[in-house]
C-alpha cells in the first residue's frame, strides 16, 4: 500500500505531509480494493487527480473533514463486515466485493466533490497549518536580543538551523520590560517623567533598528511602525497620568510593546540575511483565560482555529512570534505574566506539533545547582518534566513553572542552550523512561553527575518566614487545617511548604517572608477563641529562613539518599527546622536558618556531586619537597580527576612565616605570587580548622613536607580531628617512643590513615615491602641497606682518585647534600631510618639505642658555619683515605650502612666493607639500596634498589601515598 500511495502522490509529496484527509482517502482506496480481491488498482485516475489537486494542496474545507469522518465511519462498518464473515464460503466474495465496491463509490465521491468545490470556489477552503515535526520552535530572551550585535546572532541561529519550518518566540529586549512597567509607575504616580523615558525607549529601539537594516524600505517600514505606537502610548499614557490608575487590560497593552519591536526587527533582520520569514503578533493568535492576577490559562482550541486563519493570510515557513503578550476570548489584550515567553514557546509548540523547543538564554544549561553560590555546579545533560517542574518551583533558574505542561501532551522535548556558546548541547528536558540504574545500590550512582545521577540538583528560596500553629486541641479535630489555610488564603498569602506531625499536635508552613504578617495577624484573629480558651497553644513565627530543595527522579528508587542528605547537613552543623516530602519523593524540602542558607547548598552539593576521594589538601613547608609535590599537583590534578575520579583540592599552604588558605581550592599556576601577596601570619590552628572543616569537601588530609618536629607533635591531634596525614617526615616515627605508640594505636583504632613510605627510602617502596612481608606471615630476620643518597654518592665516587672532602664538596655543589653537609655525614638522618623500620619490624627501640658511627671528625662537630667546616675537612681526609687503600688491597669497597638486627634486637649505622662483587658494591649515583633477609628469603636476601635522594623522588614517594590514600577512599585502581 505504501508503494501504490507514493506512486500515486508522483512527486507531489507536500500533498501526503500537509493534507492528511486526502492521504487517508488514497490509502482506504487501497486497501478496501485490496480487501475486495483486486488484482490491480488503476493508478492513472489519482494520480491525475492528484497532479489537479497540487496547487491546492493546502486547501480543503470544514466540509470535506466532516465528509472524511463519515467515509472513517463508514469503513469501520465495511471491515467489521469483512471480519465477521472471514471465514465464509468463497460463495460470499461476491458479496464482499459489493458491499467493497460501495465504499469505494463513497471514497471516490468524496474526492470528486472537493475537486468540483475547488473548481468553483477557492476562497472557501483556508490555508492550513501544517503541523508536525517538520517545525521547530525556538526561543530568544531579552538578553539574547539586547542589542543590535546579539540580535544578528541570534538570525545567524536561525539561519543555520537545518529544520524545514521554524516558529522563533523572542521577548523584548533586555531591561526593555522593566522600563515599560516603569513607565506605568511614573505615569500612575503623575510623574512626568514618563514622556522622557518614554522617549529614551523610543531612540533606544530606532538607534538599534538604525544599525540593523540595510534595506531602506525595511527601515523605512518599522520606523514609521514604531512612530506611531510610541504616538499611541504617549496617549495613553497621558490618559493614565491624568487618571492616576490604570486598568490589567491597559498596563498589558502597554508593556506588550517591547516584544512587538524586538519582533519585527528580527524579523526585518532575518530576511535581510536572506531567509524569507513574516513575523506574528501573538495577540491574534494566542487565546487565554485569566484564572488569577498572576496566572492565565491557554484556551488551546480556541488558539488552533485562530493560527489557521492567521496562517491562511500568511503562510510561511519562518515566523517570528512575539512572547510574553496574548489576547482574551474577547480579543482584550493581555501577557503572560513575568517569564511567561518560555510559556509563549512551549504554547507555540504544541500548537504547532514541533519537534523540539530550543531555549535560548545566557548559560549553558541547567545546573545542579546555583552556580553563582555553589562553584563546583555542574550543567546538566537531561532533565525530566517532573524534575524540571521541581526545580522551576523552587527557584532554580530553569524554566518558567508552567513551561512543560503544554509540551508533555505530545512529547515535545525543550533544551535549554546558550547563546553565546552554541557548541554547548545545553539540557535536555523530556519525558524520561525508566532509569537503569532505578532500584540499584546507592553506592552506584552517589557520585554520578551523568543523566543517571538520583539527585539532579538543588534549588534555595531566600527570604521565607515559618509560621507554626500547634495546640492539643487540634488532634482530632476535623476542619482544623481547612480553617488555617482557607485563612491563609483570604489574605492573599503563598504556601510554599507544608509540614505536619503524624500527631496532628502542629501544623507548620512557609509563607514569602514580606507576608508573614498579615497571615500572623489573620490567624491569631481567626483562632482567637481557641487561643484564649488554650486549645491552641501559639501561632508562632520563625523568620529569617530558607527553604533548600533536593530534586530527583530516582530518589523514590534508592535507598539512603535522606540519610546523605541530612548526614551532609548535620556535618555542616546545619539546624533543619522542618522537613516536608511528597510520596512522590521527586523532592526532598528542608527549612533552615537563611544565614546558612549558602553553606547548606554547598554541604549537600558536594555530597551528591562531588568525587569520594575529593580531598580537601593542606600542604605544610613548602620548601624544595613542598614545592615540587605543588607542581607535581598541578601537572597531574586533572588527569587523576578525569581518569580515576581523584580530585585533590590545595586549600591550604603553610610555611614558618606565612600560609595562604582558599576553601575552594587555590590556583597552583601562582601559589608562590599567591602567598606572597596574600599570605596571612601562621597560625597552626586556624591552618588545622580550615582544612578540616571544609564541609563541602568529604576528606581532609595534611601533607607535612617539613622536618620539624614541632609539626610532627600535632599529628596525634590532627588524626583525632579525622584528617589524614601523609608525610616524608622522620621526625614522628622516630621520636620517643610512647608518643609513636600513642600515635599508631590511635590510627589503628580510627578510619583515618597516616601513611609515611617517604620517610625512609624517597619514593622506594621500602615500608610498603616491610609491611607487605610482616602481614604475610614472613619473619623478618636482618634489614640492612644503604639509606642515604647523599653518603651513597660519596661513597660511590670515593675511588681515589679523588679525597673525600673533595667529593663532599661536589655532593653538596650538586644538591645532594643538605644545606650543611654534617647533617648528612653525622649518620642521625641514618638512624632515623633504622629506627623507623625497627619499630615496623617489632622493636621497641628509642633512638638513643641506636649507635651511629658518624663520618664528621670529632673536631669538626663544634659549632661553626659550613664554610669553615669544608674549609677544614680536607685536614681530616687521611684517616678515611686509609681505610678505603685497606679496602681496596682486600677487594672491597666502603659503604655506609644502617642495620635492624631484628633477632638481636638492635639497630646500628656504621661504615663496613663489602666485597667488590655484593649488591651494594654495584651502586652507582645517589642510589638507595636495602636488602631484607627474611624466613623465606634467607639464602638471598630480597632487594629493593633505586634513587633514595633529591627532591623529584621524595615528593613522587609523597604523591604515591596520597594515590593509596585516595584507593582507600574508594577510588577505582
């Protein structure tokens, strides 16, 4: 049938799209022919009358749909026939073929008689819309056409738009409606004002107009459109100045003028760039029916039979339609309301049937939150109409409240899209089907900002007033709510929110903090008697309040999202003071206190938005380890958040003199500029509480960088605050030793991690080894390595050649050494990392415990400057030069070694020989080697070789346990 319909139609295909009557007469044709045994049809006829019909393709009259309902009705009855006797003799296809024969008669009249009526009368058959999705329907507001560069931006949209017809709302310019009800005040107030502001909108439009249009007629045309309107409201407005009022119907005419204009200039605009196109005056079109001050209802059908006759005088596949203003059933002009052009759009497009509807505005969607307050808000993908409906109500910046409805009839989806970045896919509003994820665990779709996510966004509404009425005498007591809000609304007052206790003891609501007042007084008067009597025991206002909304879809699906978002609220020691949740659970509304109205969205965001291993990064000494693991941060921060969802956040930076702290994060391309010009004096305290009591980002953790010990005494502090510690400090491990076992049982019993690999082997994985054989069952016997990397250079290049003071002075030219090079030749660095292990393996040693035989000549460990020492140190070179010739004569060579003799239970740092053919006679640079002799590694020892020093390595062995940290947390390995 498809085939013999197109065959038919022979080119002509607008004729099957925009006149389905007759598409529908051809296809019953065919089919009660097929019905009635037909072993071919004759194509000659329709196509002929078909090639006849074209130029009138998109005429027909009320006449011919009512002789087309008949002909449906009348082929019902013909295939009800045709089933009950299916199953019939083949005596009765005779008689099938009759009964076939007459509805085709039927059919064929039809069209022979809309031929005839074409013929003799032309006019009596209306143009008609051709409805469907070859239309789509965008939307431009005041900002997108605010000036004459943004109103040619906005023809270019509408010229690269590849769709076939296009309908185009656009509100007035921006401000423009604003200074049109400011007209209305002046002229009411008998300001006369009015007549120059009047007069700037005048040139505003002609200036704009002016820039605009080449074409001289266009100009020409809408200038003297715009003289006389500006003529007729000088008129009117007098009328209203002299009157001092003025009447709903009047104030709507005037301020309707905006759209009027940034109509016809686009309109003007967009045929100059060469796209014909007409422009709409929604008042002919657009019928509503006032149902309050502020609301009005859209008379659908009344707009259809409207937009044919409009249509029939001015068809076009482009038009520009004003928004915001339309007309009662008596053609008496009216608006929308507010914001009402995405109502005007999405109106547009259900009369249109279109595809889609685009809305253009200045962000690049909808966003999980205010981005303005909350800085880590995402745009969203897609948003259902009941989510959308959500946010709108509470004041997110989405769309209209009422926009969706006219939309949802016929599935109609609308994306919200910036105009300035049209390369953003914006948000995509629609009805959703059933998500995959509904039902599933929480724990998959938590930290999830896709179109899956189960909570889409959050919304405040500021300057809100609860008012609470609670009494014993209202449980059970039928008509008690009625009479409270049957009050409320006497007084004009808006419910945003509602709460009840099971008990029926209170009922509480919020009212628009500018309203509270009267309600308090109508109530307290309404329930007078049953105040004074004490069935009632107040009518309570709180104000000063907020109301925070989370919306969702899939929250009704998920377990535990109440849990989260309280739990998120309490952390930030955030008081609820009512909570109200339909059964619905599209939304979940608390009432705050509105001083913490900002600080709750934050907490809530980041709970449901935000990563699981966002750490909120306090980094202390910011020094040549600090500094570097700072630019390590930098370089890789946005690969570890895109790949592996770890979102490492600098808050904090802490030297000796100065720190600079940022609750967002700071910006680690300037930290140094940063802390410079806006560092504030130390404070430990202040630099411990801001780190951790972020509450927008789930975990804290404090990188020590330094070698202080005074730093090191706060970790115990800083664990039982909750706040993780990561360190390359020796100081804490190898201190007294009640104090490490304080800090360790402390961190055994918490789930806050203190991780410290770079204290002993730079960025080898020493500690990590030593534990990975102890929590395997493995006993370990010896540990005995070659810890420093600036004495293992020496030692390694120590060959004779040259004398020993001249390779300390090449190590610390070098920066190999510490600023003095004692500190590395005195062996206590050494120690520290024998003391460390030995406490990993078991030993319970303090480091008095460990003798260190030190490489600084016992003259030389007085106190003078490092010059003076590297002055004197050559005077010392025999001593040492002769134990490495008694080396070499033995073939061996010198190294400096610290030792854990765990069977012994001891630990030493001392210079021994090794033969020239052992592991740590294989060294070569800076290099760190340790070999751990353990029960299953005995006749060879496990080795673990590589750079132990510079600055590079310690902080990459920083970063590798910040990596652990964040695998802890959750982040995927």
């Amino acid at each position: 049938m498809d085939l013999s319909l197109s065959l038919v139609c022979g080119g002509c295909k607008a004729a099957s799209l925009v006149c389905p009557q007759l598409q529908k007469q051809v296809a019953k044709r065919f089919r009660l022919e097929a019905a009635a045994g037909a072993s071919s049809v004759s194509l000659v006829p329709w196509r002929r009358r078909m090639t006849a019909f074209a130029p009138h393709v998109f005429r027909y009259s009320s006449g011919f749909r009512q002789l087309c309902r008949q002909a449906q009705l009348h082929e019902t009855k013909y295939e009800r026939f045709f089933d009950n006797n299916r199953r019939r003799s083949s005596s009765s296809s005779s008689s099938r073929r009759r009964v076939v024969q007459s509805a085709l008669a039927d059919v064929d009249s039809i069209v022979v008689q809309e031929e005839e009526d074409l013929k003799t009368d032309k006019d009596v058959y209306p143009v008609v819309v051709p409805r469907g999705e070859t239309w789509s329907v965008h939307k431009f507001g005041g900002t997108c056409v605010g000036s004459c560069e943004r109103i040619q931006n906005v023809a270019k949209i509408i010229l690269n738009d590849p769709s076939l017809r296009k309908a185009v709302v656009v509100s007035a310019m921006a401000k423009v409606t604003d200074m049109m009800y400011d007209l209305l005040e002046r002229a009411k107030s008998r300001d006369d004002t009015y007549l120059s502001a009047l007069e700037k909108l005048h040139e505003k439009h002609k200036d704009t107009a002016t820039a605009l249009l080449d074409d001289h007629d266009a100009l020409s045309k809408f200038l003297a459109t715009l003289e006389h309107d500006v003529h007729n409201l000088r008129a009117m407005l007098r009328a209203i100045y002299i009157a001092g009022h003025a009447t709903e119907p009047f104030a709507d005419f005037v301020v309707g003028h905006g759209e009027l204009w940034s109509a016809q200039m686009l309109a003007a605009t967009v045929s100059q760039m060469g796209l014909p196109c007409v422009w709409m005056d929604a008042r002919e079109v657009l019928v509503v029916n006032l149902t309050g001050t502020q609301q009005v209802d859209p008379d659908f059908e009344a707009s259809d039979e409207r937009l044919d006759k409009w249509y029939a005088r001015t068809p076009a596949d482009t038009i520009i339609i004003t928004g915001f203003i339309a007309s009662t059933a008596d053609n008496i002009p009216t608006t929308l309301k507010r914001d009402g052009s995405d109502f005007s759009a999405a109106i547009m497009a259900s009369l249109f049937r279109a595809a889609q509807v685009t809305i253009w505005t200045d962000v690049d969607g909808v966003y999980s939150a205010d981005p303005r307050k909350v800085s880590e808000a995402v745009v969203l993908s897609t948003l259902s109409y009941q989510e959308a409906w959500e946010m709108s109500y509470f004041g997110a910046n989405v769309l209209h409240p009422r926009t969706t409805m006219p939309v949802m009839k016929y599935d109609i989806p609308i994306t919200i899209r910036n105009v300035f970045n049209v390369e953003s896919p914006g948000t995509r509003i629609g009805r959703s089907p059933v998500p995959e994820t509904a039902g599933k665990s929480l724990q998959l779709s938590f930290y999830n900002n896709t179109a899956d996510s189960m909570v889409k966004g959050f919304a405040t509404i500021d300057n809100i007033a609860l008012v609470n009425v609670e009494g014993t005498g209202m449980a059970g007591v039928p008509g008690t709510a009625s009479d409270i809000f049957q009050t409320v609304k006497e007084v004009g007052a808006n419910v945003v929110m509602i709460s009840q206790a099971s008990s029926e003891h209170s009922i509480c609501f919020a009212v628009p903090e500018k309203e509270v007042g009267s309600v308090a007084k109508a109530l307290k008067s309404r329930f007078k008697r049953a105040l004074d009597a004490g069935r009632l025991s107040q009518v309570e206002v709180v104000h000063n309040c907020s109301i925070l909304a989370a919306v969702g879809q899939q929250m009704a699906s998920t377990p535990g999202v109440s849990a989260s978002l309280f739990t998120a609220l309490a952390k930030a020691n955030i008081n609820v003071r009512a909570i109200a949740q339909g059964c619905s659970e599209y939304n979940i509304t608390v009432v705050v206190d509105q001083e913490d109205s900002v600080r709750a969205l934050k907490a809530v965001h980041s709970r449901f938005y935000l990563s699981k291993t966002t750490m909120s990064v306090g980094v202390v000494g910011p020094g040549l380890i600090g500094s570097t693991l700072l630019e390590q941060f930098k370089d890789q921060a946005a690969i570890l958040k895109e790949e592996f969802n770890i979102d490492l956040r600098v808050t904090g930076i802490m030297g000796t003199k100065s720190m600079l702290l940022c609750e967002a994060g700071l910006d680690l391309s300037k930290w140094r500029e940063l802390l410079e010009g806006e560092g504030e004096p130390t404070d430990m305290v202040k630099f411990m509480v801001h780190v951790k009591d972020n509450h927008f980002i789930p975990n804290a953790v404090i990188i020590d960088c330094t070698a202080s010990a005074h730093v090191a005494e706060q970790y115990y502090k800083w664990l039982k605050k909750g706040i993780h510690i990561i360190t390359p400090n020796k100081k804490a491990n190898s201190g007294p030793l009640d104090q490490y076992l304080c800090l360790r049982e402390l961190q055994r019993q918490s789930y806050t991690h203190y991780f410290y690999e770079a204290t002993v082997g730079a960025g080898l994985p020493i500690i990590s080894t030593l534990r990975g054989l102890n929590e395997t069952g493995d006993k370990i016997i010896k540990i005995e390595g070659i810890f420093s990397g600036t004495v293992s250079y020496i030692f390694n290049n120590f060959k004779g050649d040259k004398s020993f003071s001249q390779i300390v002075r090449e190590a610390k030219m070098f920066g190999f050494t510490e600023p003095d090079p004692r500190d590395d030749l005195s062996g206590m660095d050494v120690a520290r990392k024998v003391i460390i292990l030995a406490r990993e393996s078991g030993l319970r040693l303090e480091l008095a415990d460990i003798p260190v035989q030190s490489l600084v000549p016992e003259p030389l460990r007085r106190e003078s400057t490092v010059e003076e020492f590297l002055e004197e140190l050559p005077d010392y070179d025999t001593e040492i030069e002769h134990l490495r010739q008694e080396a070499e004569a033995a073939g061996e060579v010198l190294r400096y070694v610290g030792v854990v003799d765990v069977l012994a239970n001891a630990g030493r740092v001392e210079l021994q020989r090794y033969p020239k053919s052992h592991a740590f006679a294989q060294l070569s640079g800076s290099d760190n080697i340790i070999a751990f002799a353990t029960s299953r590694y005995s006749k060879q020892p496990l080795i673990v070789r590589g750079p132990g020093a510079g600055a590079e390595v310690t902080a990459g062995g920083v970063f590798s346990d910040i990596l652990r940290l964040a695998s802890y947390l959750g982040a995927p390995s």
